[in-house]
C-alpha cells in the first residue's frame, strides 16, 4: 500500500473544499515528521490568506481520523505523523507494483557495434536499460527488448575486403574456425588503416559496400560471420553482467534495409521530404541549425544510401505499426538527443507518433576517469568492457561484488549527469554503494538464521523501529516514481536508505529474541532482495 497515496488523497477532499477546486497536496517524506505536506503554502499565496490559517483549516477538514495526526508548522507546512498500526498493519502486506494501465514498452538499449567489442560507452545503456526493463516488467507493461545493433553501413566495405584479402593465408579462422572478438578489434583496426593509406583498397572498399547491398553471396557470408561472431561476443559479455538482453533480441540495423525504400515513399506521400543538395531530407519544424537555417534530417543521401537517420525511421515506424508498441524508449547517450528529437518530430508529422503510441530517449551522461575526462584505458584508448568486468574481478572479493559495484554506481547517479569511475569509491563496503547493500543482505540472512524468535507481530517502540518501517513503507512510492520517470537512480538511492535504516535499528535494537524484530528484519532483506533484483544487482552466495 502506498502510504503517501493514501495521506494525499484524505488531504486532497480537504484541499478541494478549502480552495473550491483541486489542488496537489504535495505530500513528501520528511525529516521533520513522517510527511509533510506545503499545499497550503501555495494555495494562501493563491487565496492572498494567511498560509498558518489555510493549513488549520486543511487540518480541521482532512479525515485523517485513525490515520495520522496533523500538526501546523513553521509558515504553513503540515507536518504528518502515522499511526503506529497503521505503519504496522501496512507492513503486513507484501510489497506490490504500482497500479498501471499495461503497455507494450519497446526499449531499445545497450545498440553496441559490429566488429567493435562492447566498451564502456555501451555500459550506461545496457545497465539503465536493462534496469528499466526489469522495472516495467514488475510493474505488468508488456516489454520488448531491442537490440539496435550497428550491423549495417560502409565500414563494412573495408572490413570485408580485408577479410577476403586474409581469407587465402587462414588467418581469419584458427583449426577451431573460430575467431575472438578481441582479434576482431585489432582486424578493424588493421582494415581502417590500410583504408586510410591504399587507394587501391579504398576502391575495392567502395565496390564491397555495393556488393553487400546488392546481396552478393559470398560477400553476404564474410558479412554474416562478422556479425554473428560479435553477436556471440556481446551475450557472453550480458551473461556476464546479468543483462536480460539475449540472442533472440538483437534487431539489427540490416534488418530495417528492406524497409527503406517504403519509408522514404509513405514520407515523400505525405509531403515530408524535399530535395536539399542532392539529398532527400526532412526538415521538421522547430530545428535550426548554427546559421538559424532549418536543419535536415538526411533520409536518403546523395549518393542514394540511406544512413542511420532512415534507420531510425524505419524502426520507429516498425515499433510502433508492426510490434503495436505504445511507448518507446530509446536508452542512448546524451550525444544522440538532436537526433532523437528529429527523429521523433518527424515520427509525430507522419502520424506514427501521436495518439497511438509515445516516443522518448532516455538520455544520460558520460562516464568519466578520475580527470574529470571520458574514461579512457592508460594508453588513452576506451576500454572494453571485457576488461573492466575483469578488473572488476580482480579487484572484487567476488564477481557479484564488482559487478553489483559497478552497476550500482551507474544507477544510483540521476542518468543525466555524468559520473566519474572510481573502483576505491565504488567497492567500499560503506557509502552509497553495491558493497554497502549487498552486505547489508548478507548481514540480514545471518542474523535470521541466528534469531530464536520465529517472526511475530510487528511492534514499533524504538524511534529506529518507526524510521525503518517507514524507509520499508516507503519502497513502493518510490518504485513507482522510478518508473514513471525512467529513473531507476530513485530507487537505488531508496535502497541506500533503507540499508542506513537498518543499520541503525541493527546498532540500537537486540534483534534475536524478539519475534516483533526477527518479523521487520525479514522484511527488510525481502525488501532489499526486491529492489537490488529490479536494478539487476546481483548476490553474491557468501559475502
Ligand atoms: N549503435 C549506436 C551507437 O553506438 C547506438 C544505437 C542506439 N539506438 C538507436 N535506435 N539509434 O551509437
């Protein structure tokens, strides 16, 4: 049961009554008493009355008979203060999603590169995405993973020509046929370089886009092994990590191309493209560029290609027309958002967007290195993310402990900022971290299996009793905030709380005889198990 739902909902009658139309009771949880409500605040400067003298008239009207007291303070809050049964009758109940109305929610995440190994660029996405997956899913939404990986353009050209060029000496396939993704890498980076330095192979580079295109066979197989090879690659690092994306979720770029040419005709049928130097663009209100002139979104280029743009275009209207996705949510880079916008606008103009179903990027910062600088390996290269999860692992007691330390660092930071990358900060066992949680379980479970008091009813007598089980009251608001605002950092900094909660309770109240304490102990750790499992922090067996 939402707690605060439930004061807000007594205070609204009341607001309604004073004011003579609705009004938002802004109820919060507080330091200065359970809740606080600042409506009559706002509705005096409204009214022009004295706010100390709206609030006692809130008070006197609310129904908070058996609920909570209300108590004036300082200019006109209401501070809130919770029956004791009623905390405790609350905390019977298992903790529950919050009320939706079920949709099918598209989100497109972690979208890592062919022939590119998966660096940490990729990681915020394929961490926040994953996490918001989980949460939606909880709260009953239909959920569609997608995988937009970059399968697809004329880096291809170059990397398949060297391949044809290695194929004759092997060196692409041991005895095994197989080839390591990290081998992949340096192969890329071989092709750029004689791309950059051979006119000849440039050529040849050239005429291989063409081929793929076309449909060539043999050049369609070098292709097909290239993605395959780092599709195997990018789920062993999922695995790794505990990421719900899997094989059957990877929507390529390739896979819209035979969408495009439909894409462009049903924009150019409904006025959305013109001619701009040879290219067909769509120019969506409200986008200029430096010069103030309009700026295009390239839906075909000049040479006649399509680029990322049409892609986007083409899984935009895939989403919403062919998998009947109301609500999509594009976890990307904060670098993408011009494009995004574009994207979206010209969604809206050609009616995919609108009524029928939503589109929003769920933007996000950089992760930084200690320098304040994109984290970047010693060398100055971006780092793989296979050798961050193995540095995790070197460094951690356990892998659920330097994964969980990682991806709670990302989750606990609000998404639109950046955060900087500290393995000292990030493994300690105190603080806001994955450790300080995931130890805070462990610690639960042992004294569970130490208690002698089979859990009883609940009681709250110590002021540490009454602030963890209203840190334990206050998860399922907090879920629901997280995912109405795709933000999972809401949650993970609850958890914290709760954590610190517990501690204190842990420090100030003998736990094992009392059936009252073994019964909030254990609500605690199903309630911590809940929410660590909906951000996709994982356990370790031992701690
Ligand atoms: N592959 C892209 C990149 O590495 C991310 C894809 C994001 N998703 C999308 N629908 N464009 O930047």
């Amino acid at each position: 049961m939402n707690l605060e739902a439930l004061l807000a909902a007594r205070l609204a009658v009341a607001l309604e009554a004073v004011a003579g139309e609705p009004v938002d009771p802004v109820v919060r949880a507080s330091q200065h008493a359970d809740f606080q409500s600042g409506a009559a605040l706002a509705l005096a400067r409204k009214l022009g009355r004295a706010p100390r003298q709206i609030a006692a008239e809130v008070a006197a009207r609310a129904d908070l008979a058996g609920l909570a007291e209300a108590e004036i303070s300082g200019p006109g809050f209401l501070n809130l203060t919770v029956a004791d049964d009623v905390l405790v009758a609350l905390l019977a109940e298992p903790v529950a999603p919050p009320p939706v109305e079920p949709q099918r929610v598209v989100i497109d995440y972690s979208g890592p590169n062919v022939a590119k190994e998966l660096h940490v660029g990729h990681l915020r996405s394929t961490i926040i995405g994953d996490a918001l997956a989980r949460l939606f899913t909880w709260a009953g939404h239909d959920v569609v993973r997608v995988n937009h990986l970059g399968d697809w353009g004329t880096q291809f050209g170059m990397l398949i020509e060297h391949m044809a060029d290695l194929a004759p000496k092997r060196a692409l396939s041991g005895p095994s046929g197989e080839l390591s993704l990290s081998d992949l890498t340096a192969f890329y980076r071989q092709a750029r370089v004689k791309f950059d330095g051979d006119d000849d192979f440039r050529t040849r580079a050239r005429l291989r886009v063409v081929a793929l295109q076309s449909g060539d066979g043999p050049t369609r197989q070098m292709w097909q092994r290239l993605v395959e090879q780092s599709e195997r690659s990018f789920v062993a690092d999922y695995d790794r990590l505990g990421i719900t994306l899997g094989a059957a979720d990877f929507a390529g770029e390739s896979s819209y191309q035979d969408q495009l040419a439909s894409v462009l005709d049903e924009l150019t049928a409904k006025g959305l493209v013109v001619e701009s130097e040879g290219a067909l663009c769509a120019f969506p209100a409200g986008f200029t560029g430096r010069d103030g002139e309009p700026f295009p979104l390239i839906v075909r280029k000049s040479d006649g290609g399509f680029g990322y743009a049409a892609t986007d275009l083409a899984a935009l209207r895939h989403r919403t027309r062919d998998l009947k996705g109301d609500r999509l949510l594009y976890v990307v880079g904060a670098p993408q958002s011009m494009h995004f916008q574009m994207v979206f606008a010209v969604g809206r103009d050609a009616g995919w967007l609108g009524d029928a179903a939503t589109a929003e990027h769920i933007s996000f910062g950089s992760i930084l290195g200690a320098d304040g600088k994109m984290l970047k390996s010693r060398s100055g290269e971006t780092i793989k993310l296979a050798d961050l999860l193995d540095e995790a692992d070197a460094r951690a007691t356990a892998p659920a402990v330097g994964i969980g330390a990682i991806k709670y660092a990302d989750l606990s930071a609000d998404r639109r900022g950046d955060y900087v990358f500290d393995w000292d900060r990030m493994l300690a066992t105190t603080g806001n971290t994955g450790p300080y949680l995931q130890y805070a379980v462990a610690r639960i479970r042992s004294v569970l299996r130490k208690a002698v008091a089979e859990p009883g009813p609940v009681v709250l007598g110590d002021p540490a009793e009454r602030r963890l089980a209203l840190a334990l009251l206050g998860l399922e608001p907090v879920v629901a905030a997280a995912i109405e605002h795709c933000e999972p950092h809401r949650l993970a900094v609850h958890l914290h709380e709760v954590a610190a909660a517990f501690s204190t309770f842990y420090e100030r109240c003998p736990i094992q005889s009392s059936p009252s304490r073994v019964a909030l102990t254990a609500r605690t750790g199903d309630s911590l198990r809940l929410g660590l499992d909906l951000l996709g922090i994982p356990l370790p067996e031992v701690m």
